[in-house]
C-alpha cells in the first residue's frame, strides 16, 4: 500500500555504510526527489555464515544504528530489511512510487548477479537502476596497459595508477549540500540481531581515526606485529564506515608505503573484476590446479587453533580467533605455511580466513592466499618458502608479540614443529615442480 502519492528516490546502502562522502547517495539526494535510505540483510549471503556471534554482522548493526541515529536529527529514517533483495524490493515498489534506485558498485560475483537481477526487476516497473564507484579509487577498465588489457603484474598498475590520478579522484562528495532531500518519516524499526538469528558479540572494534603519525611511521613500523604500527582502518573500508577517497587523500601526502597497500586494494579489485573465477575457487594461473595437496584434516586443525609448534605461527591464529585480526606480515606467514609447509590447499585457508576476519574482503583475501600459494597473479614464485624462524627473528627479534599470544612457549605443554622445516620446504619444492610440469 502506497504511503505516499509524491514519487521517490531510494538509496540502497550495502558496502559504503556512511552518510559522508558517499558517490550514490549524493547523486541521489542531488536530484531533488525524496530519498529513501535503504539497507537490506540478505539471508543469500548471512546463512552462509557458520557462526551465530559473527563480529562482523554485529558490526554492520552497529554502524547502521548510527547512520540511524544521524538520519533521525535530520527527521528522516533507514528502512532496513531482512530478506531477499528481490522480495524486499517488491515490497518497496508497492509501498512508494520510486522513480529510480541509486547504489555503489559492488565487484563479487554474487554481487554482480544479484544486481543484475534487482535491475531487471525494477525495469519490468519502469524503474531504473543507477549504480556508481565509491569503495575504490579505480575500476574496471579505468586503469589498463596501452592495449586496454588488464595489468595483472602490481608494480607496473601501480605506476599506472600513480600517473594517471588527479585531485578529481580524491574529492569528496558534498552529500552534507543536500540534506534537506531525506525523505521525511518518523524513526523505523529495525531487525534485531536474535531476530535474524545472530547474537551481538562484545569484541571492541578499531577506531575509525586516520592517524597522521601512525601513517606517517608506516613504512618503518608495519613490519612489526608487536608494535601497533599498522592502521587497524581495513574493517572500515570493508564496509565503508570510513570513505577510501579520503584515506588516500591523507595517505598520498603522509606515506608512499601506505598508499600502495590502498593500490594493492585497487588491483584485487580490478582482478576479480577482469578475472571473476578467482572469487570462484579457482587459480588465477590454471597450471596450478595440478599441484597434489596433502590436506591432512588434523594438521589443518592444528593450523586452524595455533598449536603447529611454530610460535610466529600459532601467535597469529590465535591473534585471528580472539579478535577477528592478524597483522599483515603474519597473514604471509601463516598463509605460506599452511600451503607451502603442510601442502593443504590454499583454498582450505581462504575460507577459514573468510570465516574468521572481521575485515573480509573476497578480492583481498583471494589475492592475498593465492599470492602465498603461488598460483595468482604477481604471486610469490612457488620456490619462495617463508622459514618461520628467519621471519620471527627479522620482525620479533624479542618474541614479544609471540609471547603475548602464546604464554606457554617455554612451558613443555607447548607442542613440538608439526613438521621439520627442511623436509616441509623440500617436500612443497617437489610437490610443485611435479605439478607444474605437466
């Protein structure tokens, strides 16, 4: 039943959970119709969730409790659904007369069939979907080699990407210009967490603060898991509580360092997009599907709980659990491990670290695992094997963040190497060349 015989605009939030620089949303507030906040929990994506206390589901029903909160002074509200986006939709087009549908670009596969889908739905009611860039600086074709084929070696990209960046790029969105086009509505209810089958974790979630100094000692401190030397800022671009436009407006002035990990963002972008069987369980590189893994199920668990006996190891499985983080030079470590030492597929730790990350991100995290495991693009050669040792005396040479995470180091409960490091590495080393022979 129609509330209201005027037409409207609605704006669907999903990855860019803010009110601020947001590219959709101004562009639907800028024309000048009512605009109808929208967020919808879809039941596709949450019932794959394996745990009922997901940190990142209580995440997203935070931030949207404070885009609510804000929406409210403004005497507007979010309508937030739990349901399939195709039926919610039904429901809202019966409920408003909606002239169009504005939204962000999202790069997953499910992603861009879903909204393929709602398109095709809305244009069999006359209308139309407008979609725009918002969670990366680039996309798609936007950066590519002379002959318009996509970079799939980072360094050049980024060459590319550095040259071909303007202020343009970087300019925030003045969506603040147009408050007043909120469509007005007394405060909706919305879906608790126990009503759709999660239970709100207590974890504390990282500020949203872009410190200068932190960014700025970035390229001398991120190395290091026991200094708080790395931003702690990805869950918010993964949602999009914070703008990426203005992260890299301040990393661009403050760090070279830090800006290349926001264009290493870019890039597994651009590759999911350009080459969307990634995010489908598949090798970037098809030679490496013939590589023989062991997959050892109790080794796996042992990797999964941090009991390998390799202390820099268990530290950052143990670090992952407890808070849904790991440092970045550890994500490598435990990465190239579990692939390269116990020869366990790749893809067994892509989806654990799915699981368990608060900052998930399908193109990140599938570059990152096959970067380890040698079979992406502008992987690690499949000769490199990390040696746990080495990497904890270069960056814990005083063990302090591998005391932290396991007190019982010294202590003879602590478990003995799951495997010697010598064999590990000759046996991957074999496993390999064996495998890309063929």
């Amino acid at each position: 039943m129609i509330n209201n015989n005027s037409p409207v605009n609605i704006c669907w939030f999903r990855r860019d959970l803010r009110l601020d620089d947001n590219a959709a949303l101004y562009h639907a507030l800028k024309q000048g119709l009512p605009v109808v906040p929208l967020f919808i929990f879809d039941p596709n994506i949450l019932d794959k969730l394996e745990e009922k206390a997901d940190r990142r589901v209580t995440f997203i029903h935070a931030a949207l409790a404070d885009m609510q909160e804000q929406l409210v002074k403004l005497g507007s509200s979010l309508e937030v659904y739990y349901g399939r986006p195709d039926e919610v939709f039904q429901k809202l087009l019966d409920k408003y007369p909606v002239q169009k549908v504005f939204t962000n670009h999202d790069y997953e596969p499910y992603a861009v069939e879903r909204d393929e889908a709602i398109r095709r739905l809305l244009n069999e009611r006359g209308v139309s979907l407008h979609t725009y860039k918002d969670q990366v600086i680039f996309e798609k074709e936007e950066v590519v080699k002379d002959d318009g084929k996509p970079y799939t070696v980072f360094t050049p990209y980024s060459r590319r990407w550095k040259a071909t960046l303007t202020d343009f790029q970087l300019k925030s969105y003045p969506v603040k210009k147009y408050h007043q086009h909120f469509y007005k509505q007394p405060p909706q209810k919305m879906p608790s967490l126990s009503s759709m089958g999660f239970w709100k974790t207590e974890i504390v979630f990282p500020a949203k603060a872009m410190r200068e100094e932190l960014i700025r000692k970035y390229k001398e401190q991120r190395d290091y898991p026991a200094i708080h030397g790395t931003s702690h800022l990805s869950v918010h671009l993964r949602f999009g509580t914070l703008s990426i436009r203005k992260l890299a407006r301040k990393a661009a002035g403050l760090s070279e360092t830090f800006l290349n990990e926001l264009i290493w963002r870019d890039f597994y972008h651009m590759i999911l997009w350009h080459f969307p069987h990634v995010g489908k369980g598949r090798a970037f590189r098809p030679e490496y599907e013939h590589i023989r893994w062991r997959n050892n199920e109790q080794e796996f668990e042992c990797w999964c709980q941090g009991l390998t006996g390799y202390p820099i190891v268990d530290a950052g499985m143990r670090e992952l659990n407890a808070t849904g983080f790991m440092h970045n030079r550890v994500r490598m470590i435990v990465a190239s491990f579990l692939s390269k030492h116990l020869l366990i597929d790749w893809r067994w730790g892509e989806a654990y670290f799915a699981r368990k990350l608060l900052d998930f991100d399908l193109a990140a995290n599938n570059g990152g695992w096959q970067w380890a495991a040698g079979s992406g693009c502008d992987a690690a050669p499949y000769f490199r094997v990390f040696n746990p040792y080495l990497q904890t005396k270069k960056f814990d040479p005083d063990l302090k963040y591998i005391r932290h995470w396991v007190p019982e180091l010294e202590e003879l409960s602590y478990p003995r190497p799951i495997v010697e490091h010598e064999v590990a590495r000759k046996r991957c080393l074999e496993a390999y060349a064996k495998a890309l022979k063929k």
